[in-house]
C-alpha cells in the first residue's frame, strides 16, 4: 500500500467535511460587490463551515478574468481571516494555474482545487502530467483534484498519487456511485480524501461508498443545513439525514435541471431575495425567470428563512 503523506494529515481532515464553494456576486456596474462577497463568505464561516474554495464552479470562475480571480481569493481570505481552509480553485494553462496557486499562497491558501481541464483533445497520460506540473509547482500546498470524466481512472489517480505526494485529495463529480466505488478502490480508498463533487444530493450514496465530505452551493444561503447532514452521515442516522436531505432536494433539484444549467442562477436568486447580493450572473449563466424565482422564494420560506 502506498505511503500516505503526513505533512497534510491535519488538511486532509479539514477536507473530510462541508466544502463550501461560494458565488462570486456582481455590483450594478458588473464587476465584483467586494462588500457582498465579504459578506457571504462570514457568513459562511459563521456558520460552522470549515473549508472554502473561492473560484470554483459555483464561483463561475470560467467568467472571472484572472485580475477578478485574484480579487476572489484576495477577499476570501480577508473575511475569513483564519478561521477556516481556503482551497483556491485554479486552472487553464499551467503557468496561470501555478501562477494563481502561488498568489493563493500567498493570500493563506492551504491547498488547490485544479478544475478539470476543459480542453476536448485530453489524453490520460496528458492529464497526469497536467497536474503533476502543477503539483510540483508548489509542494507546499495541498491538491484537490476535480474529477468530472469518467474517462479518469483509478490507475490514472494511483500513478499521479505516487508522483505528487501533495495530491491529497479528490472532488469526484461523476453521477455514478458505483463507478466512484471502483475509482476509489483502484485508487487507494485511504490515499486519498474523497469529496462527493455533486453536492448534497449525492452526499448519502457517496458517503456510503468513501466520500467523507461533500462540496456545496447550498452553504452560501443555507450554512446550516449542510452541517446538519453531515453531521447526520457522520452519526450514521440514516431518518435524520433522510430529513435534511428530504429538505435540501428540491433546491438541489432546481440547480441541478438542464444539465445544471442554473445551478449558480439559482443560489444567486436565493441570496437575491435574502437582500444579500445582487442576482447577476455572467454568460454563458443567465438570470433566472419569474417561475423559477417563485419557486426559489417558496423554498426560502420553507425553510424560515424569509
């Protein structure tokens, strides 16, 4: 069995939890509302959250010039002020990948979340060396790797695994539990902290197969509810987290229609109507319309909280 690292063990109990990925809000002039996005990452963190990843999907960091990313990071940190992880997203060439992960550092990140490389032509040995590079680039920070093809194996997993000891851990965001099973297992179910990449409505089905932790959206409106489903996982209460997740679902559900084609419209509506950010989102994103604003405000109410 191959030796797990131990400069990162307390890291990789950190991430063995809620992975909050936190949007990016837009001020009426279309750049970022600095104030908010302060806001809504205290917020968070207030809530008992204990890792953020500023820049990832639900960041709409494939909108963010790198100027914007940086000032992303830059205000993660301010507000949360070292009390809790920040895992940066970062990602495109390596040279703008390691060059954001050295400015994450320097900004008090503790580890990277790599986006999967968007490029259509990705061979397996490419995407090993992809991250490799990057690893290597700073082996003082933790890596994140952000699976979403099932084209990436666990053998792939193993034999990056054995070439960065920094990887330490895995966002698996296939829709498939039985296929992360056998990734996972091929792997190294104990090399690597495995994160359920679907957020909360696939947490259960990972959770019982080797995900200790999950990402999620929900945190930036909700911090509590992911909390008390993992905290339910955890306990091995299977009613109580039936009933949080039986609450989460159906917001869950909305972000998740079309593909995911809303999946960050929908939070940002939520904050909306919560008076904590404006709903703007950036292309190829858009605004939800009136039917899906009622029904994101029914489930705020649903849930107290207007």
């Amino acid at each position: 069995m191959q030796e797990l690292p131990t400069s990162f063990t307390a890291l990789r109990d950190r991430l063995a939890g809620v992975v909050a990925i936190p949007v990016t809000p837009f001020d009426a002039g279309g750049g970022i509302d600095e104030p908010a996005h302060r806001k809504i990452v205290t917020r968070i963190v207030d809530g008992g959250v204990g890792v953020v990843t500023p820049n990832g999907n639900t960041g709409e960091f494939y909108a963010l010039s790198a100027p914007e990313a940086r000032t992303a990071l830059e205000l993660t940190a301010d507000a949360v002020g070292g009390r809790a992880t920040i895992v940066a997203g970062v990602g495109h060439a390596v040279p703008d990948a390691v060059a954001a992960a050295r400015h994450a550092r320097d900004h008090g990140a503790e580890a990277i979340m790599v986006h999967q490389p968007v490029h259509p032509y990705v061979s397996l040995d490419g995407w090993v060396d992809y991250h490799h590079r990057i690893a290597e680039a700073v082996p003082e920070l933790g890596v994140v790797l952000y699976v979403r093809s099932t084209r990436v194996d666990g053998a792939a997993l193993a034999r990056l695994g054995a070439l960065a000891p920094n990887v330490i851990a895995v966002k698996y965001a296939v829709p498939d539990p039985v296929r992360f099973a056998t990734v996972a297992g091929d792997a190294g179910r104990d090399r690597f902290v495995w994160i359920a990449g679907l957020a909360e409505l696939s947490a259960p089905g990972y959770f019982a197969v080797g995900a200790t932790g999950f990402t999620s959206g929900l945190v930036n409106v909700a911090p509590a509810l992911p909390a008390e489903l993992l905290a339910a996982l955890r306990a091995g209460d299977t009613a109580a987290a039936t009933r949080v997740w039986d609450l989460i679902r159906p917001f869950e559900q909305l972000r998740a229609d079309g593909d995911s084609e809303n999946n960050v419209s929908v939070v940002k509506e939520a904050l909306a109507q919560l008076g904590i950010c404006r709903r703007d989102v950036r292309p190829p994103s858009r605004v939800l319309g009136e039917s899906g604003r009622a029904g994101v405000g029914a489930l705020l109410a649903t849930w107290g909280l207007l």
